[in-house]
C-alpha cells in the first residue's frame, strides 16, 4: 500500500520511487531525441564520454545518467542509420569509437524535434488546466 507524503511536505520513500520511474520511462523516450540533438549541432564527431558530459552540462543534469546506457541507444541510432562511426586511436587509452550525425539523421532529428515541440505544448496545456 502507497503513502501519501509526510505532514511537512517532504516526499516519502514512495514517492521517491514513483518520481524515479517516471523519470526513467521518461528518458527511455527522449534519450535518443537528445543524442541526436546533440551530435546535430557538433562541429566535429564525437565519442561517448563526450556525447555524456555535453547532455549533462547542456541538460543542466536532468539528462545525465550513467553513460555506459547511452551506448545501447547509440548503436541503436547507428542501426538505423541515423549516425555514422569511426574508430580512432587515442593517446590517452584505448581507440575511440567517435559519431557524427547523417544527413538521414538530421532529417529524422528534425522530424522528432516538431513531434517533441508538439507533444510539449500539449501537455503543458493539460497540466496548466490542473493548475486552475
């Protein structure tokens, strides 16, 4: 059984966790959104780590998550075409595997860039009618 939060306002434990899962799920939709949005305005390919500090300075943290799951999502966008990569030595390591974005890719971004914009509106409207 759920609990509501305690008398002072702070969010309990179940709380917590709903607020979790639903930043989860989320960021399983709007993760790819980003990867793209942020190799699309890149002037030069770019390798995971950099891909993971850039989300989470231009994401102000929200996107941030463990950067080993972004890797997935990568070979993913890689499978369908959407971006392109290359291994490269390093200096500092092992070879690096940097992305850079397709024109098919920046088509598609373009596309899921109006149908987030869309989608935002949206619910901002519905959540501005249970402010009222």
């Amino acid at each position: 059984m759920h609990s509501p939060p305690l008398a002072d306002g702070t969010p309990d434990d179940t709380t917590e966790a709903l607020l979790r899962k639903f930043q989860k799920e989320l960021s399983a939709g709007t993760v790819s959104l980003a990867l793209l949005a942020v190799l699309g305005t890149a002037n030069e390919p770019m390798y995971g780590y950099q891909i993971a500090k850039t989300l989470e300075r231009q994401g102000d943290g929200v996107l941030s998550g463990k950067q080993s799951a972004l890797y997935p999502v990568l070979r993913n966008l890689e499978g369908a075409a959407l971006l392109e990569s290359q291994i490269e030595p390093s200096i500092s390591g092992p070879p690096r595997r940097y992305y850079s974005i397709t024109p098919f890719g920046r088509e598609i971004l373009s596309a899921w860039s109006n149908a987030w914009c869309a989608t935002r509106d949206s619910v901002d409207t519905v959540l501005k009618g249970t402010q009222s």
